[in-house]
C-alpha cells in the first residue's frame, strides 16, 4: 500500500480532457499496491460491465436537496459505521442502523422544524487512508487495515495482502444493502406512523429512549389530529416513504473508476458505486488524482477539511469541485478538533461566502477528536464531539453563515466504543463491547442523546435567512 504517489510525476501534468481514467496522470495517494496489476484491470473491467448501484437522476435529486442545505433551509444527518464489514452483513444490523438513524432524523426535524437530508455511511463504505502505512502486532510489521475493499484485517501478512477481487465482493454486498434499504424506505418501514417502532428494546429504557417516546407519541398526535381534521393522510407520499441516501469515501479509484457512468438522458458522467462520495482529510490535494477524478463526475460531492486547511486552499478545492457554481454540488465537511473548531473555521466560512460559493458545510466531529487509552484502544469521548458540533454552530452563528449538518460514525448495536454518554462508558467499560473495524462508532443511545443536544443547538439557532 502506497502513501506515495502512483505514477510519480515530479511536476504537476499538463491540464488535459477529463475521462474517468484521467485520474491516472495524477499522483494518487492511498491506493492499493494490487500484486497483479491485470487482475486489478480485469477486476475493473468487470464493475465496468455490471449494472450502476444507482441512477444518475437520484444523484441530481440528492444535488436539489444539498442545494436547499446550501441555502439554510435543511438539515443534513450523514452516519453509519467508520468502515463496513465483509462479516457483519445481514438484515437485523442494516435495520437496526437505519432505526436510530430514522429516529435521529425523526428528533432534529421535531427539534429543527426543518427538512433533514438522511444520508448513510454505508453500501460502500469499505477503504481506509490511515495516517500510518504500517503497524506492528505481536512484534509483526504489518501494513495498517484498509478496509475489506482492499484486504482481510486478521493480523497476519498474508491476510493483508491487497486482491483486486475485493471490488468485486463489495459491489455485489453494496447491490444487497441498498436492495433492502430501498425497500425499507420505501416499503413501510419508514413510515412515520412506525415512528415509535424505530425505538429498540435497549434504547427504549434508557433516558433518552423515554424522551424519544415523548416525541414519537406527539408525532403521532399531530397525525391523528390531521386526520381529525379530514386531511387524506394516506395520498400524502412524505409520510410513508422516505429518501434515503448511501454514501462513502471514494478512495480506491480503481472501484470508482469502475462503477462510472455516461448518463444516457444527458451524457454527464457520474459516479454510480453511491449518490454522493466524499474526498478524504489525505487525498483532497487540489493537483492529486482525487479531485481529478471527482471534478469530472457530476455527483453531489463532499470533501474533509481538516486543521491545516487555509481559506486559500479551500477556495481552491471549490474552483476545482464546483467552477459552475451549483447549489448542492460541493459539500465541505470540517473536522478540526473541539479545541481549535472556533478559532479555525471562521476563516474558511468568511471566504468562501465572501467567494460567494454555494456551499453546504457539514461538521464531522468524530476525526480529529480521537485518542487511544492506555491500554491501547482507540477512542472519542461524547463531550468532545458534542463539544465541536457546539463550536460549529458558533462560528456559523459569528459568521452568518449555516451550520448544515452532521457527519457521524455510529451503529445501532450496543457496542462500548465511545466514552461518555447519560449511560455513561468508561475506560473500563470499553473492552466489553469494542466490535469496531476502524474508528470507535457513538452506539445507539449516545447517537440519540447526540439528537436531541443537535436539535437543541438547531431549535436556538437564529433562522433568519
Ligand atoms: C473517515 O471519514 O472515516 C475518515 C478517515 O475521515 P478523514 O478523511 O476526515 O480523516
Ligand atoms: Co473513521
């Protein structure tokens, strides 16, 4: 696995046609070192021949809705688990997520009073870029885990070695799980009459859990209510289904190059492995292979800005993600740390409004609020988190500008990933549960408790726009 550039070029290459292997004659930093670079290109000729996950008009939907994000009129909500598993693949864990995701959704629109984007974490979130190329276990230099997309995670040199047949399993997974989630938000499940059904059993007896049932219960009063009142609650599609939208970061460009796409109703091309893809905090160089590639699809796109980030760099990013301009196209996903969020971000929001770019800025406060414990394991505390989306709120709040969402990484299990919490863990605790591939994942009574504090930042926030 390379840290380093692929195809090195000492200077920049010269600006030429975008295509979707025009990403090639760029470093891309972050790939995969396939051993077999033909099974690696006969891996990518066959995603080419497989059907899209998705279509290119849902993505422009997605765009619409940003662009309303964009403009200070909705709210987004982006989740689910930090990498997804080859292993913990089945019905129950898709539908717990999407509960507390529902239920999330369900509590900041109550709290907000404001459409909320629901975008998931998930059908194809299966790369990693890690800080470190390797790590050492049991005294074996290994290189770090890159996710299922790449290799396996056993400890071993031989679980580690990249196969290019991965894209394969993760697109054929992927297909499975946007089946199902389709069908459940579509299907009834997402049904706002269901609203108390998305309260599990061990979510429901805990604080949060009752005041989730608080909500639910005038949800459903308003409802009957309405319909008191004569208004056909059944013709009303809003109250029944759901958009529901996957996401992941579209690092192993060899998978995104595969699923690309010409839209046959306007010859654009998109990126079809998910409705929209963010650049990671390591690969949003504005000259690397990265934002080559997603400058050339037409997908709403998201990019990480992490604390070194200038104003000079990002307006750079938005000449190079978004020259034309469209609402909803460039989404910009800070995570600074809850110390530094209030004295980095200002910056940034001044000159890109000043730019006049129609940006959605999202606040992901999980990344740069990590640290590992003594004995080893990798951690977030929930008032650090809560403490950063408060200083992204702030510096919207100085700036006149709109905090527009969240990016988080939960799960709907039980796990004892993250500390604190009205339930709280401890560093105790966290060995009992501690299931995650990657990053430690908010379980689902932290997620909720999340909620609520976001919808009361969101109910305070002056929405004069
Ligand atoms: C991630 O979202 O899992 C991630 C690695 O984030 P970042 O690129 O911001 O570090
Ligand atoms: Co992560």
């Amino acid at each position: 696995m390379s840290q380093g550039t692929r195809e090195s070029t000492e200077t920049p290459p010269e600006p030429t046609a975008w295509s979707p292997s025009s990403w090639r004659a760029y470093p891309a930093l972050h790939q995969p070192e396939w051993p077999d670079p033909e099974k690696a290109e006969a891996a990518r000729a066959r995603l080419a021949s497989l059907p899209p996950l998705v279509f290119a008009g849902e993505a422009r939907q997605l765009r619409d809705a940003l662009g309303e994000v964009a403009a200070g009129r909705a709210f987004v909500l982006q989740a689910g688990d930090c990498a997804e598993s080859f292993h913990d693949f089945s019905a129950p864990l898709i539908r717990d997520k999407l509960k507390i995701l529902l239920q999330m959704a369900a509590v900041l629109t109550y709290g907000g009073m404001l459409p909320v984007v629901k975008v998931g974490r998930i059908a194809g979130q299966f790369a990693k870029a890690r800080t470190s190329a390797t790590e050492t276990v049991d005294g074996v230099e290994l290189t770090s885990f890159r996710g299922h997309m790449v290799h396996g995670e056993a400890p071993t040199l031989e679980a580690r070695v990249p196969d290019p047949e991965r894209m394969l399993q993760v697109y054929h997974q992927s297909a499975a799980t946007l089946n199902l989630l389709r069908a459940f938000t579509k299907g009834g499940f997402a049904d706002l009459m269901q609203v108390h059904a998305w309260n599990q059993e061990f979510v429901a007896n805990s604080p949060e859990g009752r005041r989730y049932e608080v909500i639910a219960s005038e949800i459903e009063r308003a409802l009957r209510f309405m319909a008191a009142c004569g208004i056909d609650l059944t013709s009303a599609p809003q109250l029944h289904q759901i958009d529901f939208w996957t996401s992941h970061e579209g690092l192993v460009l060899d998978h995104e190059e595969g699923l690309t796409r010409r839209d046959s109703l306007t010859g654009e091309w998109y990126d079809c492995s998910a409705h929209t893809l963010w650049i990671g905090e390591r690969t949003r160089q504005p000259d690397g292979a990265h934002v080559e590639f997603f400058s050339g699809v037409n997908n709403p796109i998201g990019c990480k800005i992490g604390p070194d980030a200038s104003p000079e760099d990002v307006l750079l990013l938005c000449e190079r993600l978004n020259p034309g301009r469209i609402p909803g196209r460039l989404t910009l996903i800070s995570r600074m740390g809850a110390d530094r969020i209030f004295d980095l971000l200002p910056p940034l929001l001044r000159a890109v409004h000043e730019a006049g770019h129609p940006v959605a800025w999202v606040c992901d406060p999980m990344h740069a609020n990590v640290f590992t414990t003594e004995s080893g394991l990798k951690t977030r505390h929930l008032d650090a988190i809560m403490g950063e989306i408060e200083g992204f709120f702030a510096a919207h709040r100085q700036e006149g500008t709109w905090p527009g969402g969240v990016h988080l990484e939960f799960t709907g299990e039980d796990v004892t990933e993250c500390l604190g919490g009205s339930e709280e863990v401890h560093e105790d605790d966290l060995n009992l549960r501690y299931m995650t591939l990657c990053d430690p994942r908010l379980n689902a009574r932290q997620s909720l408790d999340l909620a609520f504090r976001v919808a009361e930042l969101m109910r305070r926030y002056p929405t004069a726009r």
